[in-house]
C-alpha cells in the first residue's frame, strides 16, 4: 500500500485534476454504456469509473477531491484500464500517486538479440520467452498465431493465465480446457510463493479472480505443481489440430526466471501444418500503431515486461 504523503498536497490536486480530465474525454459507448438521454455528465460519471474499476464510489470521489487517503497499486491499475490510460499517462497516474507501477512498459533485459535470434531461427516451431507469472516478453510468428492472434492483444493481456481464463479465440483453441487451467493455477501458486509481496503479481492474480469464476474455483484448491514437459493437442482455428509437446529451457541460473518455450511437433503432419501456419502468419495482415509490438530486424514480437525474476547474463 502506498500513502500519498501530507507534504504533496499539490501532488494530490494534480492527481484529482488528471483523473478528471481523462474521464471526462471518455464517452459511454467506448467502455460498453448505454449514453441516456438526461446525461450532462461529460465522459463518465464518477460511479461509472468506480464500477469499472471495481473500487467503491465514495473512494474514487475521494481521490478526485485530492484527498490524502491510502492507495493501492492494484487499485491504480484498475483505475488505468477503466480510463483507458496510454502508456504515458498511465506513468504519470502513478508518479502523481507516489507507488510503483506494477507492469510497467519497459524494454524487457530477458530478451537479447542471441534470443530474438534463436526464437526467429526456430520456426515453424512456436516460441516464445515468458517469465515465471506467465507474462509473454517476445515469441515468434508461428507462436503469434498458435492459439488466436496474439498480436490483436494490448501488451499488458499478453499473458498466459490470463488468456487462458479470459480469451475466447485461445480457450478454444486448448483440446483440454479444464485440465489445462488447472495446472496452469498450480504453476503459477507455485511460483508466486516467491513473489508475494510484489505488486505486479498482485495485479495479476486481482484481475483473475475479478474476471474468471473458473478461476476462482481453481485456485481455492490451493494445488501446486512444477514446471515440466507435456504433450498436448491444440485446435487451430488457421490449420487444424496440432500435437505437441511443451518444452521449457530456462534463460537465467535455476527454475524461477524467463524461460524460452517451445512447441515441438510429435507427428509428421502437425510439422506441416505448423510450416502452413507459419507460412499464413507471415503474410498475415499487420496489427494497427495502437497494439502492434516492437519488432527486432529478425520479425520476432518483442513485448515489455514489468518485474522479471532474472534476466539472462
């Protein structure tokens, strides 16, 4: 938790007229509301914020009227997806706020160019490099493509568990759903052991339970799990089924940080397949300025990243 300090009284009279501001520049219909007809509101309503945020009302007219009250980097996160914050004016929310930005849009130090290198050299085979909270920092065209159109995702729900739980196109696109994100919840349980104080797993594990009742039915069965090869079928929405296995290598010392994720096919015609796959994906139609990600000379998506357990050496 974060206290906004007695000394910067103008800090939180700046942080009430920003909020404003970025609320009144959003229209209803942008976040999903009907407009009624006796609205003179400008933008949202102050309620309106609040529900989307899923913070009480009194609470966020609290921090509109700049007063000195105790604010969560989760609940800032909130409030910056709810006002629809760009990268910019999400640092500057939370420099205003005085906390640290949970997932903040920062070059990822995991991904070198020997890796950019090696994730381009693998295909047709789907790669990519993710940290331990399952946060994908860069992955190849096939990859892109292997479970829905990765690249049509802002880069903060460019995240597995997330996804998994939340994401129609790649929920679909998973054989065995169920048994799927019941392991993935143990992976990451057992993960977040070592970062439970971090505010960027914080946020993460807020938004899925706010967002999933899958979820939140999984994850209250406290199960744990390491990391480990498995085989697997995805379901193709481009070219079909695919038999795979799921490979990790680990990029730093021990089994905690990023790791490169492969997805070697297990039969002749998932090798076809995946070489179809790669082949549409790279004639594919490009994402527009607003989602596309930074791409190395290589064609690898590179994504930012917020607290990597370990970069690599």
């Amino acid at each position: 938790m974060t206290t906004l300090s007695p000394e910067s009284a103008v800090r939180r009279h700046e942080l009430a007229e920003f909020l404003r501001s970025r609320r009144e520049r959003i229209t209803p219909e942008q976040v999903g509301l009907v407009r009624g007809p006796r609205r003179r509101t400008p933008g949202l309503r102050r309620e309106e914020v609040a529900h989307l945020s899923s913070v009480g009302v009194t609470w966020y007219t609290w921090l509109e009227q700049g007063r000195d009250i105790t604010v969560s980097a989760q609940v800032l996160d909130a409030v910056a997806r709810a006002l629809l914050l760009d990268t910019s004016e999400r640092a500057h929310l939370f420099a205003l706020a005085g906390s640290l930005d949970p997932a903040p849009h920062t070059p990822c130090p995991s991904v070198t160019p020997s890796v950019r290198a090696l994730l381009d050299q693998l295909g047709p085979i789907p790669a990519s490099v993710q940290n331990s909270r399952y946060d994908i920092l860069a992955y190849n065209a096939t990859y892109g493509q292997l479970l829905g159109d990765l690249d049509a995702h802002p880069p903060e729900d460019r995240n597995c568990m997330w996804l998994a739980f939340t994401d129609p196109e790649w929920r679909a696109s998973v054989v065995d759903l169920p048994g799927t994100q019941r392991t993935m919840a143990a992976k990451f349980r057992a993960a977040m052991a070592e970062h439970l104080a971090e505010p960027a797993w914080k946020t993460l594990l807020a938004r899925l339970e706010g967002a999933s009742p899958e979820f939140r039915e999984v994850w209250a069965r406290h199960e744990v799990v390491g990391q480990g090869a498995k085989a697997k079928y995805i379901r193709n929405a481009r070219v079909g089924l695919l038999y795979l296995e799921h490979t990790n290598l680990w990029l730093g010392p021990g089994a905690g940080g990023p790791r490169l994720v492969t997805y070697v096919p297990l039969d002749a015609e998932t090798r076809e397949r995946l070489a179809d796959l790669e082949a549409l994906a790279t004639v594919g139609s490009a994402p527009g300025p607003e989602s596309e990600p930074t791409r190395s000379p290589e064609g690898v998506r590179l994504l930012t990243c917020g607290e990597v357990g370990a970069s690599v050496g």
